[in-house]
C-alpha cells in the first residue's frame, strides 16, 4: 500500500497543486514499482519516456482548472455589472428577459450555458427561459451587453418562477451604460402599461398581462361615446386635482353601465371598500357594470361613488353600421376595398330593425361567423332575425 498522507514527488505535488491540494489516483499510480518497472522496459525497446504523461496530464489538468479561473477573473476586471433579485424587481426583470428575447439573431446570441446542454424557447408570458445558470450577449445602443440569470435555488417550488438572480454586464469600468439599459426596459413598460391590464392573482408571484380593450371597438351610440370619452378627458386633466382639493372633493370618478346581458360591459371585482374606503386610491376612474341595476343597494351608486350612469342598450341601426365595418373592414382576409366595405355597411344597416333585441355580443358573434365574407351576412341577416 502506498501511503496516502502528502505527495511523494514533484510530479505529484504540481498535480496536487492543480487540484485544489487533493493528489490524484494516476500519480500514486506513476509512484508504483510496477510502472516504473513498465516505463523502464517501455523506454528501452521503443525510446518512449512513459513520463511524459506527467508533463500531459499536467497541462490537461491546467486547462480544465486555472485557465477558466484566469480568465474568469480578467473577465470580471473588464466588466461592470448590476445584478437584481428577480423576486424584489418582478416588473423590470420581466421586462429584461422580453426586450432580450424580441432582439433578433443578428443583435443577440442564443443561451449560453458552459456546464452542459441549453434550452432557447418562449413561455406563455412572451419571456425567454434558460437553464438554471447561462448567459446570453446582445447588442444596444452600439453596446455589448451579457444578461447572466442563475436560479437562487435548486428546486424551487411550482409558484417560483422569480426564483433567480438577473445581472447585466457591460465591458468598461461603469455601470452607466447598464442603468440606461434598465431605465429604456423601465420606459418601455410604462409605455406599455396604458394599454395593458394586470391582473394579481392569489399568489404574490403570478400576474396575467393582456391588452386593455380601446374604446373605439365599444359599438354604442357615438354622442354618448363621445360624452364619455370627454368626461374621461375632463377628469384626467392636469388642473383636475388640484380644482378637487380646492373643493374639498377626494379626486375620484366613477361610472356605472348598466344594459342587458352582452353588451360588453367590462367588470367590478370589489365594493364599498375598494370604492371610497380608507384604503382607495385618488386619481383613479372607476368602472362599475350590472345587468340588473335595480336590484342594486342605493348605497352602491350614491353620488360621491358613480357620476355618470352610461345606459348599455341593445344594438341600433347606428352601432349595427360600426360593428360591421370594424369586423369586416379591419379583417387582414377581406377582399374587399374600404369603399365597398362602406356601401355594405350601409346596405347593413338599412336591414337592421330600428327597435332590435339584439346586443352588440350577439351581433358581433354573428360578423365574426361570416368572416371576410359581408355580402353573406347582409344576405343571412333578415333570416337570422326572424328565429
């Protein structure tokens, strides 16, 4: 047996050195009379010195271990970073790992993952995974950047998907390139947010982001459409808040649209509380809808918590018009020019009944079947009506 306590030569004690201090089984192997013996007989009848594997073994061992150590730490002289905890920044890390992901190939790499395989697809939030630890360059602004994520913990929970750090590098010796990089990400999510809708859900870590509904697809009687849009605009004027507080008034709005089931309204997920409670906030414009606004608690729509009742009602000869020329003349498939989709609105509408029961749900749905194809509806429509 040989003994294990330290290295017993050179070559053993420079491969320990290149392996943390720990000797390695083919030097004890170099130290045995058996290949001594073999490298002697080998030397002899063939001129091949068999220690030339120390030299070998030596450079491999080199290569795998301080050469990435090297590099490694040039690598981090040459570098300024910022990282972020994705559980504390969920917005804007967000909003990093889409801004990368949308680049194209020719202003950015794939995932780069130097311990094994990497994966590159897009989730159903439009964001770029990546294995558990990998870097990805891209360019910006004439700048190379690398986005480094390296999940917290192993196995995180289902629910973890912020369980990872984020840290953005620039070479130079400021990080001031990398602020502008966080702040542009910033401003195009504010950009964004107007016409997006966050929804919480009942885990802090999990959100749904969808488009917000303009409200020129809202096919209502245009003046009161119009009246809305100025209240809107009235309530949302620079001077507003302060006229607010000089008449002792809390700096809030609310609506209340009420009709027949279909008519599109949008939704109320909380009452009194969320309305004008100690916690609601001020500058805000609230949007209440019922089908049934008489079987409402009067407390609900007091003046103070609804300014404006908005009657939703059913479909008329003039929202029958503009709901058939915003599904057929905004199709990518129609076949028709604007000028040909406008006679047959028209045609449309002077088939439309001046009193219907039809909501503009109703009457949407039924455009949508006939897609790309408006004669078929004008044709169909007096049939449809009759059932």
């Amino acid at each position: 047996m040989f003994d294990e306590s330290g290295p017993k030569t050179i070559g053993s004690w420079v491969m320990g050195f290149f392996n943390a201090g720990n000797e390695h089984w083919f030097m004890d192997y170099l130290d045995a009379p058996v290949f001594k013996e073999f490298s002697m007989r080998l030397k002899h009848q063939t001129g091949f010195d068999a220690h030339i594997l120390i030299g070998i073994y030596s450079a491999y061992v080199a290569g795998t271990n301080v050469i990435p150590w090297v590099f490694s730490k040039a690598w981090d002289h040459s570098m300024s970073s910022v990282t972020l905890d994705a559980e504390q920044n969920q917005v804007i890390c967000g909003g990093l790992m889409t801004f990368v992901a949308g680049l194209s190939s020719s202003y950015s790499t794939s995932w780069i993952n130097f311990k094994g395989q990497h994966t590159k697809r897009l989730n159903d939030k439009g964001y770029l995974d990546a294995d558990k630890q990998s870097r990805r360059f891209f360019w910006h602004d004439n700048t190379l950047y690398m986005l480094h994520r390296k999940e917290k913990r192993e196995n995180p929970s289902f629910y973890e998907e912020y369980n990872y750090m984020l840290t953005i590098s620039c070479f130079g010796h400021s990080d001031e390139p990398v602020r502008k990089l966080i702040k542009f990400c910033e401003d195009q999510i504010t950009s964004n947010e107007g016409m997006k809708i966050i929804t919480h859900c009942g885990n802090s870590h999990s959100e749904n982001m969808h488009k917000k509904r303009q409200l020129d697809t809202i096919d209502m009687d245009e003046c009161e459409r119009d009246k809305l849009r100025q209240d809107a605009a009235d309530y949302f004027h620079e001077s507003s808040r302060s006229f607010y507080e000089a008449a002792g008034t809390p700096y809030r709005r609310g609506y209340l649209l009420t009709g027949p089931p279909g008519p599109k309204q949008l939704t109320l997920s909380a009452l009194l509380n969320a309305i004008d409670g100690a916690g609601s906030q001020e500058g805000r414009l609230l949007i209440m809808t019922t089908n049934a606004p008489k079987s409402l608690d009067p407390a609900l729509y007091r003046n103070g918590r609804v300014d404006k009742i908005v009657q939703m009602s059913y479909s008329t000869r003039q929202t029958a018009v503009m709901t058939f020329k915003r599904i057929f003349g905004q199709d990518p498939l129609r076949r028709h020019e604007a000028h040909a989709i406008q006679r047959f609105a028209k045609m449309f509408g002077d088939h439309f009944p001046e009193k219907s029961t039809i909501t503009p749900a109703e009457l949407s749905n039924y455009c949508l079947t006939r897609r790309a194809n408006p004669v078929k509806a004008i044709k169909e429509f007096s049939e449809y009506i009759e059932k």
